[in-house]
C-alpha cells in the first residue's frame, strides 16, 4: 500500500510503514522531551524549598549567637520547633552545647541546627552548624 502525497502524475510517495516510523521517533522524542521536563521540574522545586529554609536557618544561629553574647549565661540545651514559609511546613531543631576549655578566659559553644521538611514523597533536611567563642571578662 503506498500514501500518495502530491502531483499524481508521478509514481513518488511514502509507504506506509515510513510514514508509521516516523510517527513512532517523533512520538518518543516528544515522551522523552516531557521526562526531562518533569524531572527539571521537581529538581528546581526542591531546591526552590532549600534555598529558602537556608536563609532562614543562617538567620536563626544568628540570632542565637547574638542572644548567647548578650546574656551572661548562655542557654545551653535542646529546643524544637516548626516555621512556615512559603506555603511550607518546616520542623526545626536546636542543639546548643558547651565545649569544655582548659583557658579560663573564654567558653567555646557548638550550635547546631537541623531542619526537616516533606518533599513529596520523601523528607528533605538541612543541617547547620556553627561555634561560638565567648570571651570572659574579668571583673574588677
């Protein structure tokens, strides 16, 4: 069976079977082409998810290695909590521990922060950390 296409006074066209080829790689190209699309997708949200906590979370030790300066004893501990940004749910953990000196001039602290979030069908997490050098001063 041959598909005739143009003047009918020459014997040229495409068989079908060429014609259902070329159908076949143009309909995978285009299956392909929307894989990489989805997949770009669902990696550009991720990280759309990442980049905003982290700006968050450098905020956040921030804040507690200024409130750790100004007080005269720093709050050492665990504390937990959830923050919500864009639309999204995050769970937030805090460790502030103290690091035994032999120099009775200064405290040494080890802030850690960890934040957790579900991505889908998965849990995606970011850790921080950070030190904290207090200085002691002596009083007269």
């Amino acid at each position: 069976m041959m598909l005739r296409i143009g003047n009918k006074n020459r014997e040229a066209g495409f068989m079908l079977i060429e014609v259902m080829i070329a159908a076949s790689i143009l309909s995978l190209g285009t299956v392909m082409i929307s894989q990489s699309n989805m997949m770009s997708m669902d990696v550009y949200g991720r990280y759309v998810n990442r980049l905003s906590i982290q700006n968050w979370a450098e905020e956040k030790i921030w804040e507690i290695k200024q409130a750790m300066l100004e007080s005269e004893v720093p709050n050492v501990g665990q504390t937990s909590g959830e923050v919500a940004q864009n639309n999204k749910t995050y769970n937030w953990h805090l460790a502030v521990q103290s690091t035994t000196s032999a120099s009775k001039s200064f405290d040494l602290y080890t802030i850690q922060l960890s934040i957790s979030w579900p991505e889908g069908s998965r849990s995606a997490s970011l850790a921080r950390s950070s030190y904290l050098l207090k200085l002691k001063i002596a009083k007269i």
